[in-house]
C-alpha cells in the first residue's frame, strides 16, 4: 500500500512515497523505513508519536519466576504426535523461561521435536534443551513450519529424549539494537514422535 506524490507538474521534479501507517512489519532490530518507527504492540511499522509500549501478551508469564530448572512450568506431554503449545514472553534482555517437559514412559526414547515462533522485529530467541541436571542434551536441527510474516520459525529435535527434558529460552546477547529490542514473543509447539 503505497501512494507515491509526484510534483513533476508543480516543477519541483520529486517523488515520494507516502508509506501508509501499518502497511509495513517491521523488519529485523525493530527497523522500519524513514520517518516511522517500530510499534511493539502490532509490529507495524507507523509514525513514531503513535508507537506503543512492548507487552506480554494476557497469562503468558503466570508461571514466573521461570528461570531454572527448579522453578519450571511443567507440561505432561502426550505420547504420539499430539502437540502441546506453550506460549511465553521474555520481557527484558535478563529474563529466562524454562519449561519443563516430560514424557510418557511408552515415549521415552522417541525423538521429541520442538517448534519455535517468534516475532522477526525483536530480540532473537536462543533455545537450550537440557536434562534435570541442566546439561545439554544432543539435538539436530530439523525443518520448521513456513514462516508467516513478521514471523521466524526455528526447530531443533532431540533423537532419543529422556522422561524429563527442560527448554529454557533467552533473548540472545547480540540483539543488533542496543538493548532497545531485548524482549519478545514466543510460541512452542512440542511433539513426540516415533524414531
């Protein structure tokens, strides 16, 4: 949605776009183009004077404080390729969410799949899955679902999961703007499937 004024014919030889407000998402780092900046409420990009506040969304951090593995939500997983959706925000760079997941005995040992989706315009999220004891467990990377925009979908899958797996998620260190986009959305989706 672009309207482009043209004032060839008043001789000022110039055109310029007229972006419309929420025509566009933002971009990575919260970027938007001139003149607009980022709301992190749609994730539009509109005038700066209209931009709101960042905020979780309503029963996304009931299970705070989150931030280990003693503290963590649990969520009983369904054994097979039924998945359980867990939604979560990280609010600022220093937050964590852990989740703890286990898995029916039938199960154990199967390949648990994880699916992420977070917002493209904030902080990137960095996913750890561990054991109760907090070390890592072996995952591969495997093809997440398409991306819908302002989408970005990663997935990691663990071949041979225990009857307790833990998924902590933070915001990654690098954020390209400064701390200004140090938080964000997220939606886990988590399968058992068979091996």
């Amino acid at each position: 949605m672009r309207r482009v004024a043209c004032f060839v014919a008043l001789g000022l030889g110039a055109c310029e776009p007229d972006i419309y407000s929420g025509a566009y998402y933002c971009g990575p780092a919260l970027a938007c183009p001139d003149e607009q900046a980022c709301d992190r409420l749609s994730e539009t990009c509109v005038p700066p004077d209209v931009v709101g506040a960042f905020a979780c969304p309503a029963d996304s951090e009931t299970a705070e404080p989150d931030d280990d593995v003693t503290a963590a939500a649990v969520v009983a997983l369904a054994c097979l390729n039924q998945a359980e959706i867990v939604e979560g925000c990280l609010a600022d760079g220093a937050d964590g969410d852990v989740t703890h997941f286990t898995i029916p005995p039938a199960c154990v040992g199967n390949q648990a799949r994880f699916d992420l989706r977070t917002a493209l315009a904030f902080g990137d999220v960095m996913v750890e899955v561990t054991d109760a004891a907090g070390t890592a467990l072996p995952t591969t990377a495997c093809t997440a679902p398409a991306a819908s925009p302002p989408e970005l979908t990663s997935c990691l899958a663990v071949p041979a999961a225990p009857a307790d797996v833990y998924v902590r998620m933070t915001i990654a260190p690098d954020a390209d703007c400064d701390g200004a986009c140090a938080f964000n959305r997220t939606t886990l989706s988590v399968t058992v499937a068979a091996s």
